[in-house]
C-alpha cells in the first residue's frame, strides 16, 4: 500500500489525523466577507483560538494537535468554497431550447410575445354570438392552427376545437357536453345559462409582450423550456456548465478484473466523472496518472479545465504529491483540510483567475464528503445555480460523533425521519450507495430525534429509492 491517502487505505479502513505538510502553502485568510456568518454557527473547540480567522488560518504550532487547529471548520470551508465559485466571472453562452435542460439562465426570461397571441377557444364545442337558439354556420369546425374566414353574426353558432382561434364578434364558447343540436331545424341549443366570455382564452391571458415570467438564475426545467418555447424563444442565455478535469491518482489502482498482489479497483474513477455531470458540470476527461509528481504538474499546470479535481495525494506521505505540486504552481490554497469525518485532508486551491482545484481524498467515502463539501458549493458558484434551501429532519437512532470534528453519515428517509446507514467507514461506498443523502453529524454525536442537517445526493430527486428497499439490507 502506498503511503499517500489513497483508495488503498480501504484495506485499514482509517481516517486518522495527518501531519500537516511541510510543502504546504499556508492557507489565506483574507477576504473572509460572507464567510462569518457560516462561521458564527461554529463554536470554538477546545485548545483552538476564537473568531472566523481562527477557523481558516494555519496554526503556528507543530505539535500532534496542530493538524486541527489549522483544518477549516466545516460550515467555513463550505462557505469559503461558494464564495470561490460566485467570486469567479461567468461565463455564458446561447444555447438551443433542446441543449438547455438543467442549466441556469443568465438573464431573465421576457416574454416575446403576448400568451395566448390570439382569442383561442378552451374547450371543443361551438363559438356562438349573441343570445340563442343559434342557427348553424356550415357544416365545418374550425381547427386548432386555421382561421375563420370571418366574424360571426348575431344569432349564428360554428364548431370549434380546443385552442382554435376565436372568430370575431364571438360571445361565448360552449361545451359539446353542454349544447344539442336540433338537425331538423338546424340550429344549437344550450342546456345551461351561456355566460358572455366563457371558455374563452383572451389575447394576453398569461403575459403580455414584454412581461418578465422568470428571473435570471432560474434552472431550465422542462416547464421552462416549455414557456420559453410558447413565449417565442429558440434560444436561451445560460451560464456555461463548468468544465472539470479529473486526475485519479495512485500507483495501486486497477481499472479492470479483481485485486491482486496489492493492487486495487480504482472506485473513484467511475463514480466521480458522473457525479460532477449530476452537480452540472462539463467533464472534459478522466485521466489516470499514478503516483507521478512531474506528470500530476504538468497535468495541473496545462489543464484547459475551470476545475481540476484530483483523488488522493492530498495528505503527508512520499507520494502524496498535490501540495508540493501546488506550492510550484503558485497556487493559493483557500481551504487546506476540513474539519469533517471522513475526508478531513480534502482542499481548495485557486490555480489562477477564475480556475480551481479541489483536492479529494483517495478513500471513496472521504472523497464523497470532499465532493459535498467543496466541489458542490464550489461548482454551483460557477454556473450561477442559487443554493438550495437548508432542511433538517430527525433522527431515528443515536448517532456516534468525533469529539471535535463534523462528521458526514449516509441515511434513508423513512416515516419522517433519518435512519444512519451501517457501512458508513471512510474507505466503503456501501451506505452511500443505498442512501438519499448525507446527514451532517456535529461534533460530540447525535441523540435520536435531534434535528440533522440533511446533504441530498445529486440524483435522488431523479430517481429516489424507496425507503423499504434501500435500507433493508445495511440498518
């Protein structure tokens, strides 16, 4: 097994403190502007200064504890990470209405033209003017997409469709359901009062010409695509869909057959490319560069991606390589380990103006908590999507904490509460697999029926699992 953090920890299945590395560039701590109120939830930890620098500056001691003075505390790395991504200019581009699904408008959606465009009728029955019995006009309907040659008279009726343009002077529409005819005298009879204007759409019913339906950084859901469409677009603004570039790193990683004289599946490879497609991004490539520190730089340094995201190496061992690479690079470290479990050895760089790289750890649950922790917050910044709103719900069991440190659990939803998922270790995609979501555990545990912080998985509103079934096996 290598020394760095990698998948091959599975096998010790541990999430031990690191010593900080020597290579590292200390970790900056100005521009802290909407970093304090995340920070405000945070109390200070034993042993640890106070006040929102003291959550994201480095320690100036070396000793066994210095590693948790300098990590972040959860909620600020969190924070500092959206911050990065909104900080970052946009960048926007117009796309077809059928390549625009899911992403997030640039500018507001203004209506065309005015919804309906034109009198259209509601329902299939008759347009009818002025007061009944109506005598019948021909024996034809008018049809959804055709005009009526001309307005109807006073005492006349014609059938129509259901969204068939109104013939002027026309007082009502009347149901099929609601009218007979008598086809001897030829004429229409209502079965119930006719009330001017009924089942009629008017012109300008839903918007007029000019009228803001949406706001700018509205996702393009398929009701959106829609109304666009009815409001006279073929086109949208949208901000571009940040490109990412993954580098899988570590020499025991195997991508095919079973493990073998050490070596290991890469876990990470297939999981995280398709992840980051669900959080809105544009994967340029999966590239897998082992434990090389001049390939992992030149990797880094050429990369044409608006973030880099790399797995494991992020740690203090003879191979772990990405801080010493970043430190050549010239690379700001924003946030350098989090204190979560797992995954406390994750990290945030700014590479240049407007590009990244987020560091996850080689252990597969770790690198899911990196992924929630910093590459979510960080990729909605960058495509504009707002954050979604906070929900909590209870807890069903007691939950163990670290003593100091947040800690990330995959759960179900199950009769209104969350139920913690067993192999929930740091090297294991087990739970994970079965869960809708990750609850945010504080420092010192939960007791049943606390509230949780709930982190949904990308996908689980896409196609969630059922409660009875995802948890059958693992609780």
């Amino acid at each position: 097994m290598t020394g760095h953090d990698s998948q091959a920890a599975a096998a010790a299945g541990n999430d031990q403190p690191q010593a900080p590395s020597a290579d590292a560039a200390p970790l900056d701590t100005g521009d802290l502007d909407g970093v304090d109120e995340a920070l405000a939830l945070v109390g200070p930890r034993p042993g640890d200064e106070t006040g929102p620098a003291a959550d994201l500056a480095p320690s100036a001691g070396s000793g066994p504890g210095s590693h948790r003075r300098r990590a972040a505390a959860w909620p600020a790395a969190r924070a500092r990470a959206a911050q990065a991504g909104h900080a970052a200019v946009p960048r926007t581009r117009r796309v077809p209405l059928d390549e625009a699904l899911g992403q997030v408008l640039a500018e507001p959606l203004t209506a065309l033209c005015d919804l309906p465009s034109f009198d259209t009728s509601a329902m299939d029955g008759w347009a009818v003017a002025g007061p009944g019995p109506w005598t019948l006009q021909g024996d034809g309907s008018i049809l959804a997409g055709h005009s009526h040659s001309g307005p109807l008279t006073d005492g006349t009726a014609v059938r129509i469709a259901t969204g068939a343009r109104i013939p002027p002077e026309t007082t009502a529409v009347i149901r099929s359901e609601h009218a007979r005819v008598d086809t001897a005298a030829h004429q229409l009879h209502a079965d119930r009062e006719v009330i001017p204007g009924q089942d009629v759409r008017p012109r300008g019913q839903e918007c007029r010409t000019g009228d803001r339906l949406l706001p700018a950084l509205a996702v393009a859901t398929p009701p959106v695509l829609g109304l666009a469409a009815a409001a006279g677009y073929d086109e949208l603004v949208t901000f571009a869909r940040p490109r990412v570039e993954i580098l899988v790193l570590g020499d025991e990683l195997l991508t095919s057959s079973l493990p073998h004289d050490g070596l290991i599946r890469d876990a990470l490879g297939p999981m995280i490319g398709p992840w980051l497609r669900a959080l809105g991004a544009e994967v340029l490539a999966t590239r897998r560069l082992g434990d090389d520190a001049e390939a992992l730089h030149r990797a880094v340094t050429t990369s044409e991606a608006d973030v880099v995201v790399t797995t494991g190496g992020t740690a203090a061992g003879p191979v772990d390589h990405v801080h010493p690479v970043l430190r050549k690079a010239g690379a700001e470290l924003l946030v350098d380990q989090v204190a979560v479990r797992p995954g406390h050895p994750m990290l945030l760089a700014r590479l240049a103006p407007g590009k990244y790289l987020v560091g996850l750890p080689g252990n597969p649950l770790a690198a899911v908590s990196g992924l929630l922790t910093l590459a979510e917050p960080l990729l909605r910044g960058l495509a504009g999507r707002p954050a979604p709103a906070p929900y909590s719900a209870p807890v069903k069991d007691d939950v163990h904490g670290h003593p100091h440190d947040t800690r990330l659990v995959p759960v179900v939803h199950r009769d209104d509460q969350l139920v913690p998922l067993h192999y929930n270790g740091p090297a294991m995609l087990r739970g994970t697999a079965a869960a809708d979501g990750l609850a945010v555990i504080p420092p010192g545990g939960a007791r049943a029926g606390d509230e949780l912080e709930v982190l949904d998985l990308p996908w689980t509103t896409l196609a969630p699992w059922t409660p009875s079934d995802a948890g059958r096996c693992f609780t």
